[in-house]
C-alpha cells in the first residue's frame, strides 16, 4: 500500500511540475498598495497559498474544543461495541424461540392445504 501512495504522491509532483514549467512564462500585474508588474501568475498562486496556510494554522493549532465535541468524546469512550453489550446467552436464546419454527412450518401446512 505504502509504494502505491508513493507512485502517487510521485505523479502529483511531477505533473505539478510540468503545470509549473508551461505557465511560468505567463505574467501578471498585481496591485498589492503598489503596482507589482510582470509578476508570474504561478508565483502569485504560490504566495497565496502560502499566506493562506499561514493564517489558517493559529485556528486549527490553538482551537479550543466545543461542547459538541466534548459530548462526542465522552459517548465513544463509555460505549461498548455491539458484540460486547450482548452476552452470548441471550443471543441463544433469541435463535432458540419457538415462534421461529412456528413460522417456519406454517407455510408447509398452507401449501399441503392448498394442494387438495
């Protein structure tokens, strides 16, 4: 699995790279409270993201948790898993009830009924 990902991780960079390499001759003038001219558009996408990333990592570091997940994290940690909750007694018993072989044989007796 790990080498998939890596061929992956692999073609993502490359093909970055050769969208890099075909708009790198393309340029732009930006006005940032000053006229910025024949800046490539690739390094103006860049610092964008970068900014960006710069900006969102305070909210996502320091983000205090809410009620919500406070409440989720309790649930998860006092519940059982099904298979845990249910003792295998009363699983015996639920297979070994009567009205499931009542109902088994009840279409036998209609269809013998139907016949003659």
């Amino acid at each position: 699995m790990s080498v998939i990902k890596l061929i992956f991780t692999l073609l993502l960079v490359v093909l970055v790279a050769v969208l890099t390499g075909f708009n790198l001759s393309n340029k732009c003038t930006i006005w940032f409270f000053h006229n910025f001219e024949n800046i490539p558009v690739f390094a103006a996408l860049l610092v964008a993201f970068i900014f960006g990333v710069v900006i969102t990592l305070p909210f996502v570091l320091f983000r205090k948790k809410s009620k919500t997940d406070k409440k989720k994290e309790m649930k998860t940690e006092d519940s059982l898993p099904v298979s845990q909750s249910i003792s295998g007694e009363a699983l015996l018993d639920v297979s070994d009830a009567s009205y499931t072989q009542e109902t088994e044989t009840e279409p036998k007796e209609k269809n013998k009924k139907s016949k003659k």
